[in-house]
C-alpha cells in the first residue's frame, strides 16, 4: 500500500510517498503539483524492507511532514504576495519559527530566514529596523526588574546586559501577542529564559539572499542595554527639580 505525506509550513510545500511490494520499496518526491523524482531500493528480505519503511515513515514525521490518503487532497499552496515588509509581515516571518527543533537554534529559525531571504534586501534591513524598535521599546529598569536570577537590582549590583538583551529577544520570539502582552505589564517577562539567535536573523537571511558573510547594516534603533534612557528613569529621576516656596 502506498503511503502519502505532505510538508507545507511555511514556505515548504513538498509530497513524499512510499510503497512496498515484497523485499522492495520505492520512494517519490518533489514539490506539489509535479510528478516529483522516484527511487526503488531492494532489501535482502520482507522483514528487513518493512523495517526500513518504517523507519524513514517515521523519519518524515519527524521533519514535521503529515500522512494523507491522497495527494489528489493536498491543497496547493498559494504563491506568496510580493508584500513589502511591514509589522504585519513581521511577525508573520517571526511565527515562522519551528519550536519543534528547540535544542538547534538554526533550525529553528530556518523557515523564517529562507522565507526573508526571499524578499529584497530593502525588506531585510527594514525587518532589522522593526527588530531595533521593539528591543528598545523593552529597554528599561521595570522590564529588567522582573527577568529571574539575572533581574536588575540596583545601582552597584551586578547586571547583565548582555543577559537582559537576550530574554528581550525571546519576548519578541514568542510573537506579537506576547510582546503587546509584556510591554503593557512588565512582570510578564520571562523568566531565565533567553533567544540570543533572533539578533542574528536579518543578518542570516542577507548571507543566504547575497551568499557573502557581509552584513553591515546600521539598524534605527540603538537596542543594546541602557540605550533607552527614558525607560531607566527612575520614579526619583522624575520628579521635577524646582520648587515652590
């Protein structure tokens, strides 16, 4: 019996099949809506043949590729709008993330870094631009009071900045909603929990699109820790130094 799996997250829309037929099994694949490349291979025995389709079924699986009955089903996937890039198309490629493959950062960020690396190279330091803005807008002494072990406790007290830059890339990492969630109520931050990788995306997704190891792009917004003056004003600093007498 033949067995049919579709691959369409993001900006994937592959098939895979395989059928055995006694101590053989052959295997199709391409891209949907073409007749895809075929390969036979022959096993020694049944037993030996039936493990091996069960091996690479499960293999698929793991890649994030799902069974159907048959690929006269699958939908072909709409050809992608040539959008230029804006906060919407910003966190759609900041949902592209595979959470699947946590334990191998590139992995995880590869379908947003293809899927940028797609679009012109104005979009990629534009997606930067956004990136900068949002790590500011999390710049300050509330957000970094409320990040775990590594929080901010005081003038004269050891921080991180480097740690705090991190934990303000996973807030964004985890999506619009998350983000929105956080900046309004500042315990909301994660705790202890960091995505260093997302600072390097826009400049992945050049060296994919220009296959160079330049990337020197000067982003809007000047994010690195402390950046953000307004934001690490105390309630002290803000009290106003005249008086009435």
């Amino acid at each position: 019996m033949k067995r049919n799996f579709i691959n369409q997250p993001g900006d994937s829309n592959k098939f895979w099949t395989i059928e055995q037929l006694d101590n053989s099994y052959t295997v199709t694949w391409g891209k949907i809506g073409t007749q895809g490349r075929t390969t036979t291979k022959l096993l020694d025995d049944e037993e030996k043949c039936q493990k091996e389709v069960e091996r690479l079924v499960n293999e698929k699986l793991s890649k994030g590729y799902s069974e159907i009955a048959d690929l006269m089903h699958a939908q072909s996937k709409p050809v992608e709008e040539d959008r230029p890039m804006d906060e919407e198309v910003f966190w759609e490629i900041i949902n592209l993330f595979d959470w699947n493959k946590v334990g191998n950062d590139d992995a995880v960020l590869r379908p947003a870094v293809r899927r940028l690396a797609a679009m012109q190279i104005e979009d990629i330091y534009r997606f930067d631009d956004i990136l900068s803005e949002k790590l500011f807008k999390l710049d300050g002494i509330r957000y970094a009071e409320n990040i775990g072990e590594a929080s901010y406790k005081g003038k004269g007290e050891f921080f991180s900045v480097d740690t705090f830059l991190y934990i303000r890339c996973c807030v964004i990492a985890n999506g619009k909603r998350f983000f929105e969630r956080v900046l309004a109520d500042p315990t909301k931050m994660p705790k202890d929990v960091d995505f260093e990788p997302l600072l390097y995306l826009a400049r992945d997704a050049f060296n994919k699109k220009t296959k160079s190891d330049d990337y020197d792009h000067t982003t809007k917004f000047d994010f690195e820790t402390f950046s953000n003056v307004e934001g690490w004003r105390t309630d002290e600093d803000r009290k106003p130094w005249w008086k009435f007498w």
